[in-house]
C-alpha cells in the first residue's frame, strides 16, 4: 500500500483539503448559526463535521483504493444559511440533522431509494440546488453596499485568484479575509480568544424531532446533498473510469454523518470538486495509486479539525456581512453550474424555473419550507407536460 504514495498524490491530496476548507467553511458556520447554534455549539459542528470529512477520506480511498474524495455538505449547509430557523431552535435543527443522516444509511442499503432520489429529473434538481443557493449568493453585492472598504480586498483577490486559476479563487479570498480582519478589526479580548482557542469547547446538544422539521428540512437537506454532491461525486469517479459500487459509499459516509450529526455538524457525502482533482493525471500517473491523493486529503482534514475554535473565532470578530460575502463567493460556481443543468432541457423549462423560483423565494407553506415545495410542483408540471408530450406524439 505504502508503495503507491508518490509526491504528486501528496501534493494534490493537501491542495484538495486547502481548496475544500477554505471555500466552505464560512458556508458550514453560516449554516448552523442560522439554525440557532451559539459560537461554541458552531465550533462544534464545524469540528465534527471536519473530523467526518477526514475519517471517510481517509477510510473509504483505504477500502476501495479508488480517489473516493469526501466533503462536507456544502449545498446543505447552505440550505440551513437559506432557511428560517426552527421554532425549537437549534435542538429541533439538530434532531433534523440526525433524521437526514438516517436517511442517508437507509439509502445505502435499499437501492430502491436510491434510485428514486436519482429519477428526479435532473433540471428539477439542479433547480431545487440553484434555489438553495441563491439568497447567499447575493451576500457578497450585499455587503459591499454596507461594508465597501472591506469586502472589495475580499473581492479583488476572488477575481485575482479567478483569473489565475480557478482553483485559486477561495484560498485567495480567504488569506484576503485574514488580512482584512488583522488590520481593519480591533478588539483585545476576541484577540485573546483567537489565540488560546484552537480547540472549541464541546457542547452537547438534546435533540428535539418533530414531523415539522423532517418535512422542512431533513428532506429538502437529503434531497440537496444527493442531487447536489453525491450523485456528481459518484459521476466524476465513473468519468475518470474507477469502478463505483455506491452502495457500501452511501453506507459509511451516512454511518459517520450520523454519529456526528448529534454535535450539530452537517452531514458528510462524496465530493465532486476535489474528487475531479485527485482522479486526474495531476495527482499521478498510475490512476491505481491516485487513491493516496484522497487519504492524504483525510489527514489534513484531520488536522484541519483541531483548529475548529480558533477558525470559529477568527471568524467571530467578522461583521457578520463579511462572513457571509465569503460564503457567497465559495458559491457562485456551484449556482452557475447548477442554473445551467436546469434550463438545459429547451422543452421543460416551466418546471425547473417553478422549482427554482419557490425554492429561492423563502416561503413557507403549512409550516414547510419552499425546498420541499420547490420540488413537489416542479415535479407535477414536469410531469404533466411529459404526458401531454407523449399524448400529442
């Protein structure tokens, strides 16, 4: 095993873990602080959720010795920024996290579920992802209309990074962050906490379920996390021609969301981005030792998690604009892509816009969110103009 490690799997494994990190993790805490999660309980989402990452990156490329290249949630916790908070607060969001990753186990051991959540029209899925996505892509407009001086630094290295690779776009934006924070934010006491803190204080959550929650969010988060990283993730491996047995996949990566899902921490699913980096020539030229690539990527996750507090309060002595014009940035690709695959269809374009329209608008209806909503009337005027088709044909 040890004799397939080569200096290409390394570097381009760390260089995955630094690209996944920093384009997502203002996303994850944006997230679960919209839920109602407290500094110290988001520390400790984000250091759970980046321990999973890690330990599924590290054991699922050691078991199929294929890039199996694993993140975070990214369009989850993205939902979770989009989406009003729960009238139980975080413990009923927490309850929903647990309900989302148990759906996630059960779909890897019944196939039939599986294919059900795949059979969902692609547009109408893309939709739904677009939809999620839109409210925090405003974010970066947003703040520069509030707080210009320091979100433009932000936005100019974004567009430096871009034009250079884009790859480079987020780890730029974010070393411009830092730099932003240490000359234009003051305080001695968040100065102090960002020092000694590396490790969040754990803090336990009771969860609290209710159909409510389910229908609201643990469904549209499944749905989100399937439609949005596992299936693409699953589709990159397949592309790069590694054989893909998803099942036992879906099995380990739910079993591990679900064990961290207690600590407020979104689940963990199969990664598109960074597997598209470390299946490709770059990470080596023997595709069968390329699996290194993703279990070096674990590693630094791993490590990566041990900075949860310190990333946590870092971010805390940000206006809360900037936070999330970060997370707005990290993105926009995800939206671009994902408001392409919808309109790709020329003879179903009424419900792709329907599901993206009352996914985006933040309605609520019976007490369920527009997501869910989203895709139920996508889905009945896809459907019924495909029988209208077949009729006329």
């Amino acid at each position: 095993m040890f004799r397939d490690l080569t200096f290409p799997a390394t570097y381009m494994g760390l260089l995955a873990a630094f690209v996944g990190y920093s384009a997502s993790f203002a996303i994850v805490l944006a997230g679960v602080k919209s839920m109602g999660a407290t500094d110290a309980q988001a520390a400790t989402g984000l250091f759970f959720a980046t321990i999973g990452m890690g330990i599924c990156s590290i054991w699922l490329p050691a078991v199929t010795r294929i890039p199996a290249a694993v993140a975070w949630s990214t369009p989850g916790a993205a939902f979770l920024a989009a989406t009003v908070a729960l009238p139980g607060g975080f413990s009923e969001a927490v309850g929903a996290l647990i309900c989302c990753a148990a759906l996630i186990v059960v779909t890897g051991f019944i196939p039939a579920l599986g294919r059900v959540v795949a059979a969902i029209p692609k547009p109408i899925a893309n939709g739904l992802l677009a939809g999620v996505l839109l409210k925090l892509c405003f974010a970066p407009a947003l703040a520069l209309g509030t707080i210009p001086l320091l979100v433009l630094p932000v936005l100019l290295a974004w567009l430096i990074g871009l034009a250079w690779n884009r790859l480079a776009a987020m780890p730029f934006a974010v070393i411009a962050f830092v730099i932003v924070l240490f000359f234009a934010v003051n305080g001695d006491s968040g100065t102090a906490a960002v020092e000694t803190q590396w490790l969040p204080v754990f803090t336990p959550v009771m969860p609290t379920f209710s159909i409510h929650s389910i229908v609201s969010v643990s469904l549209p988060l499944y749905l989100v996390t399937m439609a949005g990283q596992n299936i693409p993730g699953f589709a990159v491996l397949e592309l790069n021609k590694y054989p893909v047995n998803r099942q036992p996949l879906l099995q380990k990566t739910g079993l591990v969301s679900l064990l961290i899902a207690p600590f407020g921490s979104v689940p963990v699913n199969m990664s598109a981005i960074t597997a598209a980096m470390m299946a490709g020539e770059d990470a080596g030229r023997d595709p069968a030792g390329r699996y290194w690539a993703a279990i070096v990527s674990g590693i630094a996750y791993t490590l990566l998690a041990f900075a949860a507090g310190l990333v946590t309060s870092l971010a805390g002595l940000a206006p809360t604009d900037l936070i999330t014009a970060v997370a707005g940035l990290a993105l926009i690709p995800a939206f671009v892509n994902s408001i392409s695959a919808a309109f790709s269809d020329r003879d179903q374009l009424e419900a792709p816009a329907l599901t993206f329209l009352i996914a985006a608008s933040g309605m609520m209806l019976f007490g369920v969110s527009g997501a869910f909503w989203g895709v139920v009337a996508g889905s009945i005027v896809w459907i019924a103009k495909s029988l209208v088709k077949k009729q006329s044909t």
